[in-house]
C-alpha cells in the first residue's frame, strides 16, 4: 500500500494527514500558533513559525501512522494567502514578517495605483480590481515604508512556496499563488507582467522566475529534510497552491460550471470556469488544477466563521465552559436554541465585516452590525441572525458571478457539521446544498494533487472518494422571506457606508 502526504499551512495553524491510495484517512496532526497583530488592520507573521509547526506537523503524522517511511509516495503543501509574500534578502532569509491576506495597512498604496497606473488596465491585465487585499500592495507598502528592508529583499515567496524552498532547495511559485497577488500576474498569459511590475517599480527578479503546474514535482526531499521529518530522500514534493483552491479540488471540483464554498475563518465562494464570465468586483486566479485552463474567481466574507466564533467566546461562556468540562459542543447547543426561531430571526440582520471586506465590497472601512434589536431578541436570535449573515454574504457573491449558477452548490468547512446551518444557506440562496459527509480542507486536495502528480491516481478514481451527506433544498416560504431580508442587507451597508467611514477616522 502506497501512502500520501497533505500539508495546509493555515492562518491560525498548520494541519497535516496521511491517506493511503483507497482513500483513508490513517493519521493527521494540527499544530496551532497567532497572528501578529500589532496595530488595527495590520496582520503579520513570522514564516518561521509555520515552517517549525509544519516540520512539527509532518513529523508527528508520519509516526502516529506508523507506516513504513518508503510506502510514503508523496507530500504536498498547500498554505493561506501569503498576501506580500515571504520577502527574503540574498541568502533567502526573511527580512521581516509577511504581511498576511488579512492586513488591510495599504490603502495609501493602492490610491497610489489607482492614480499612477489605472484601474482599467489592471483589470484588463490581471483580471482583478484594486484594493489593499492584493499582495503588491502591500509590497508597495513595505517600500514605502520600510526603505532599509526593501533595499534587503531578493525575492517574494508565498508560505507554502518557502516551505518547499527549505525542504528541497528549490524556488517556485504554484499558478494560483501567482494570481492571487493581484496587480502584477498577467490572466491572459499566465506570466508576470512586466509592463505592471514596472510601472509600478517593482523589481521582476523579486518574483519567482519557475512557475509550476500543482501537479509537477517542485523537488525532492534533501537527506537532512528526510531524517528530521522522518521520510524518504529523494521524496517527491508538490506545491498545493492557495489553500480555498486546494479545497475545493478536495470537494471533488475537476470540471468547470461548479460552484463550491469553503467556510472557514473566513468564506470563499468561488465558480471554476473555462471561459469568461462577466464577474463583478471578485477575485480572479488560476485553478489549482488544469491552471493554464481554468480559472477560480471568488469572493465571500473575510471573517466568516471568525465572526460566529467571535459571537461563542464572547456571548456563550455558559455553553462553552460546559464542553470544556466534557458536556456538548457550544455550537450545537447554540444551533438547538436557534433552531426554535423563525427565519429572519423576528426583525434582525448582521453585517459581517468585522475585518473590513473584500470581494464583493472591497471597503477597508465596513464594519460589523447588530440591526433591528429589541427587547424580546434573544442570544438564540442574534446567534442565527450571525448565521444568517454569512449566507447573505455568500449569496452576494453568487450574484457577482454574473452568470446562471447550477441548482446545486457545494459547502465545505463548519457548516457541514451544522443542519441548521446548512438549511439556512439553501433558504437564504434558493439553491440546493450539497456538503461532503468527511472533512474537506486543504488537505485532501492536497493528497489528490500528490496522487495526481505521482501517477498513483487518475481523476476519476479520486472523484470516486468523496461521499455527500444528502441533499438539502430550499423551503419556498422560507427562500421568499429571505429575499425580504436579504434586500434590507444589501441596502443596509450602503445606508451605513459613510457613517462606516467616518467613525473609521475618529
């Protein structure tokens, strides 16, 4: 039996399994660590932190599975949205923290683009808009603000790509990666754009000159690489891409027309296509499979799940304290009480921008809101009012597709564990949900790429993994009160937008 290596290095830790070629899972480990967050919008880390927890990670796997070292085939790394990237001097040592896909510190960088070089053309180049969001933002930042470490970096490398560096010596950047900084990858081409890098001043050779297809071998593990992490010489490593793209590949994802949502910290809501569509305002970058072919334009909630868990550290320490002394999961007892109220939680929405937003809104100033509280609201209605404002969102970036979407949607992450919460995503959208019955994340999409890129597997037999749980439709009644409250949500943000900006400045 043959067995494959999935590595995710996440936001707030970095997560590893092991699978054999049936399918099976046979062992995994979750090394957790911080943001750095020293101002409001800033958000940083240091990428030896996730090169230790991930080395951690793999190592400790490897020997709760207890397989023979050389029956391990592959090892593919996956990893956030590095946003800046990895800046690294001469010797490929970090010059300074990454600045991650949740700092929002540049927006006098991106009005400098807006200015200097024109939204019009980046979009015609790269396919995506302007905002802090991007990675070349916020490499403008750092030269704008930090002149003694820009004189320092050699290079940019996203998380996972460093990783890989360390392990194997080599340097590369996956297609995925590439796009998702924005304003300096070509769609057209699927190259880098020197006439964007340029008129921007950043140097082409701080970009990655090898780009990679997910499924080609980047390198193979160095002896010194093999003996800490316990595997083969010579084993062959992958470059995952960007983690929502590596799990959705984990849905099951191989052919365009399907919509899938993974729902984590924060949500990505994202339609994989062949040719254009007419999007409005999201993000656009390779697919991590077929790269050159497909395309993965997104968008959804920057703080998703990080809002409801937000809601259950600060509002249910009752429940909370009781599954830390081994009783029920707080989400569960919070989705039993909020299962006995009405949809549209009597007269109640939330805005969910508790970080800013990205796509659709692109506005570093949202912020997050309690509407329509009165006296008979309980913590069981603004509980589901936080649910219901993360289907909101994902609705609002289904509509920015710009074309008809399929009966059926994908959900993927913590909404699988929760009926409720998959019931109200298909009201809330008015299309049916559809949610794998295991685990998907990064991870397996991860171990589908190994398997790929090693010939272990074809497609057709790594479909065959994926189990759903059943189908869950939209109730007609409750779909049609939720178009109700889903057009106070929309006009909502836009009442508030200036009052949003305003209290930003104060």
């Amino acid at each position: 039996m043959k067995y494959l290596i999935g590595t995710d290095i996440g936001t707030s830790g970095t997560k590893t399994i092991l699978m054999n070629t049936a399918g099976e899972l046979i062992a995994q480990d979750l090394e957790e660590y911080d943001v750095i967050t020293r101002r409001p919008l800033w958000a940083e880390q240091w990428p030896d932190v996730w090169y230790e927890a991930l080395c951690t990670s793999i190592r400790k796997t490897v020997k709760k599975a207890g397989v023979a070292p050389e029956s391990v085939a592959g090892l593919c790394i996956s990893g956030l949205y590095g946003g800046s990237g990895i800046p690294l001097d001469k010797d490929m040592r970090p010059v300074r923290p990454c600045l991650i896909w949740m700092d929002r510190r540049a927006g006098e960088q991106e009005k400098w683009v807006v200015s200097h070089v024109g939204t019009e053309r980046i979009k015609q180049i790269t396919h995506n808009g302007t905002d802090p969001y991007y990675g070349y933002t916020k490499i403008l930042w750092i030269r704008d603000n930090e002149p003694e470490n820009w004189d320092r970096i050699r290079l940019f490398l996203p998380p996972n790509a460093y990783a890989i560096y360390r392990l194997t010596g080599e340097t590369a950047i996956d297609y995925s990666s590439a796009g998702n900084l924005g304003g300096v990858f070509d769609m057209n081409t699927r190259t880098w754009s020197k006439e964007l890098l340029t008129a921007m001043d950043i140097p082409y050779t701080m970009m990655p000159e090898r780009l990679c297809e997910n499924t080609e071998i980047i390198g193979r593990l160095s002896a010194e690489s093999g003996k800490m992490l316990g595997l083969p010489e010579g084993l062959p490593v992958f470059n995952g891409g960007v983690d929502c793209g590596a799990a959705t590949l984990g849905m099951g994802v191989f052919e365009p027309g399907e919509y899938a949502a993974a729902i984590g910290t924060s949500m990505c809501g994202a339609l994989i296509h062949a040719d254009p569509i007419a999007a409005k305002d999201l993000i656009e970058w390779p697919y991590v499979y077929r790269p050159k072919e497909l395309a993965y334009s997104f968008g959804g909630s920057a703080t998703a799940g990080a809002v409801v868990k937000w809601f259950r550290n600060t509002f249910a320490a009752e429940e909370l304290a009781a599954e830390k002394q081994g009783g029920e999961n707080a989400y569960a007892v919070l989705d039993r009480q909020a299962e006995k109220i009405r949809c549209g939680s009597e007269g109640l929405v939330v805005l969910p921008y508790f970080m800013g937003e990205r796509s659709p809104i692109w506005d570093t100033n949202a912020k997050g809101t309690i509407f329509g509280l009165s006296l008979i609201h309980t913590k069981a209605h603004i509980y589901r009012a936080f649910l219901e404002a993360v289907a909101y969102s994902l609705r609002h970036t289904m509509e920015s597709c710009g074309t008809p979407l399929k009966e059926r949607i994908l959900l993927a992450g913590g909404v699988s564990k929760s009926p409720l919460w998959r019931q109200i995503f298909a009201d809330v959208t008015g299309h049916s949900v559809v949610c794998p019955k295991n685990d998907v994340e990064a991870n397996l999409g991860d171990v589908m790429l190994a398997a790929l890129g090693t010939g272990l597997l074809t497609e057709k037999e790594l479909v065959s993994w994926q189990t759903l749980r059943p189908e869950v439709r939209p109730d007609p009644a409750a779909h049609e009160k939720y178009n109700r409250y889903y057009a106070i949500y929309r006009r909502l943000y836009m009442d508030l937008k200036q009052d949003m900006k305003a209290i930003s400045e104060y």
